[in-house]
C-alpha cells in the first residue's frame, strides 16, 4: 500500500514539474504558500527577513539553487544527473514538443477518432470498431451537458465512469448519431499556457435518417505524460438544440458560435472558477 501511494505521490510531482512552465510560474502559484518557501529557505542556511513578500522570496529561491547548480557543475566534470535535473530537461523536452503541435490538425484527428468511436456504440450501425470506456478520460474528468429540445435543462457529470457513461447512453440507448463538421466554420482550437489544449466543434445530431438538431461541444484535452503522443479529456461541454428551437437555415451547415480567443477566455475562467461555476 504504501509502495503504491509513494508511487502515485511521486507520478503526481512529475505532472505537476511537466505542466508548469517554468520554475517561477510554479512557486506563484496560490497553492505554494509563502511561509513554505520561507521555511524552505532557513533549512538551506539563507537567512531573509521575515517581512519578506513572496515573489522576493521565490528570486531568493532561484538565485540560491543557481548557486548550488554552478558549485555542482564545478566539482563534476560529467554533466550533472539529478533527479531535479532530469525532470527540468523533460519539461524543456515538453515545451518544444508544443511548439512543434499544429493545433488545427489535432483538433481534427481527435475529432474524427471521438465521434467514430462514439458514434460506432450504437447498435443501429453494427458491432462497434473499438472498446469505449472511462481510459480515454482523465479520473477527474467534468462533463457540463445542457439540452434544448422539448424541455430544457443543465446537468453535470464528475468522473470518468459517469461522464463515459453519460456519453454512451447518448448512442447506445437514445440511438443518436452526432455528425461533426470539421471544416474552418465548424472546428476552432486554442491552446493555454499550461498544456491544455481547447477544442470547439459544431455539427448535426441524427437518429437514423432523421435529423433532430445540432450540438455544439468544448473539450478540453491534456497530454498524458507516461504514454507518447496520448491526450485524455480533461472536460466536456455539450450543448444539443433540438431543430424547433433553431433558426431557419441553421441545420444546414452548423458553425460553432465562438472564436479561438473566445476559447481561450473560457480556459482563463475555468482556471479562476473551475467548470462547476462555468
């Protein structure tokens, strides 16, 4: 038990090391007290007023460890193999990987791989191509769901199980079928500063030949870290309007009604909030 906990503490350090920038971006945040830095400092023998504001603190911080580092690099001639150096050249490794992503071309291989796989649990289309379930979604996972159809209503889902769930009996019991449209006006994507990549798409909802409205879905996916090239769904928000309470014409072809930036600005207020008050 406790192997296992250690284990997890430690898979849990390393994702947090991954997902923040840099060292300051990491110690600014609220959840790093000022009083464990302060108390960090004294262990190491740097003696600073105890008036002293946080963010001089955190440069005390910087420019103690960039001293130990320069003494290390003098007395070893082999390049320094620390644990803490190790996870800093993953997170510089993880930084070039996301320049290098083209947001666009992911957003539309994600969504052509969700909707083939979702859409296939339904037992009107034959066995399904590939096994849905609670894997493709991190355990935390939020699903805000809000539907306009002959009555209207919000309701939320926390939790890789439920929210996998939720979105199965969509397919498998309701029998819809969500068609996506993947080109410039119905698919934006955004990206924040820590990883999170935004995903915006519209399209049409069917049950067999009939079309009953459009949807219109935010998904919010992060790399995985301890499998290459593998992204999980951190949060969903779905909205589904039935074709009565659309305007002439919208059936057509759906576009999704905010901008890039507008996603970026929901990643700001989920970040300030959390999804329960989005």
């Amino acid at each position: 038990f406790f192997t296992n906990l250690y284990n997890f503490l430690l898979d849990a350090i390393r994702a947090i090391l991954v997902y923040s920038q840099n060292v300051e971006e990491l110690l600014r945040r609220k959840k790093v007290h000022r009083e464990v830095i302060f108390k960090y400092l004294a262990t190491q023998g740097v003696i600073v007023p105890p008036a002293t504001e946080k963010h001089n603190l955190i440069q005390h911080a910087k420019d103690y460890w960039e001293k130990q580092l320069q003494l290390k690099l003098k007395e070893t001639p082999e390049p320094v193999k620390t644990e803490d150096i190790r996870l800093f050249q993953q997170q510089e490794k993880e930084d070039k990987k996301a320049e290098k992503v083209d947001f666009r071309r992911l957003g539309e291989e994600f969504c052509h791989w969700f909707f083939e796989l979702l859409n296939s649990q339904n037992p009107l289309l034959g066995p399904p191509q590939d096994e849905w379930g609670p894997q493709h979604f991190w355990h935390d996972v939020k699903l805000r769901f809000y539907y306009n159809t002959s009555e209207q209503n919000v309701i939320d889902y926390c939790g890789a199980e439920i929210v996998s769930l939720r979105l199965l009996s969509l397919v498998k019991e309701e029998y819809l079928f969500l068609s996506p449209n993947l080109d410039s006006r119905g698919l934006k994507c955004a990206s924040s500063p820590h990883g999170l990549v935004m995903v915006g798409v519209a399209g049409t909802v069917h049950r067999e030949n009939t079309c009953l409205g459009i949807f219109e879905q935010i998904f919010g996916l992060i790399r995985c870290p301890f499998v290459e090239n593998t992204w999980k769904i951190k949060f969903i928000n779905l909205r589904i309007i039935g074709e009565a309470s659309l305007a002439p014409g919208t059936l057509m072809k759906p576009a999704i009604t905010f901008e890039s930036s507008d996603l970026e600005a929901f990643y700001n207020i989920i970040t300030l909030c959390g999804t329960n008050e989005v």
